[in-house]
C-alpha cells in the first residue's frame, strides 16, 4: 500500500485536461503525465519506492476494459479514500474513448513483441 506521504503527493497531483494517455508496457496500461510527479523529483522518489504505482495502472485499466484484478483493488480503494483529488480517479480516464485507445495500444504492442521474438529467433545459432 502507499505511504501517507505517498498518498498525499497524488492527491496534490494537479488535473491536466490537455494530457494525453500513453500506454506503459510494464502495467499495461495508459499513463497520463499528470498522473504522477515529475520522473527523478523528491515526490517521484516516494510514488516510485514500491511498484503500487503500477499496481494502480493496472487495475484502472482493467477497469477501462471491464475486469478487475481483485488483488489490486484494495491499493485503488486506498487512493479512492485518501487521495480523491488524484486525476487518475477522473471517470473520463476509463471511459469508451479510452478503451479504444487501451485496446489499440495493446494490439499495436503485441505486434511489436512478436516481431521482436521473430526477430531474435532468427538470431539464434542454430545447433548442429
């Protein structure tokens, strides 16, 4: 779960209506740059201790796709309760435009691996 500090510095987090989402391979899920603090500052340092930041991507974009993992669902329930201001909670960033955008994300990033796995296949040395 995240620390009481953790959890203020996302409900400080300041909504951005002009964010876009991009996908995040390691959650799968979309990532709006309003969504956390600044990658390397003192605020990001204490969201990034644990991976629960992830967790919570993850588990809104089962949301945004009708599913949940119900052992994320306490870590979302946590920053629901005490950090309400945090745009990640915003219902516009789990709705039908955003599903689109999750599924497209997700069909382009399985090509993408699929031809990585192709490629390094090929790369291999073959045994006599």
């Amino acid at each position: 779960m995240f620390s009481d500090a953790a959890l203020v510095v996302l409900d400080e987090q300041q909504y951005d209506p002009i964010a876009k989402g991009q996908y995040e391979i390691m959650s799968g899920g979309l990532v709006w740059r309003d969504d956390f603090p600044e990658m390397g500052s003192p605020e990001w340092k204490l969201i990034a201790r644990s991976f629960f930041y992830r967790y919570l991507i993850a588990f809104r974009a089962d949301l945004t796709l009708g599913k949940e993992r119900v052992e994320f669902r306490p870590l979302w329930e946590q920053v629901e309760m005490h950090a309400p201001n945090w745009p990640g909670l915003r219902p516009e960033r789990r709705g039908e435009k955003v599903r689109r955008r999750l599924l497209a994300a997700k069909r382009r990033s399985d090509v993408c691996l699929d031809e990585l796995e192709r490629r390094l296949a090929e790369t291999e040395p073959k045994e006599e």
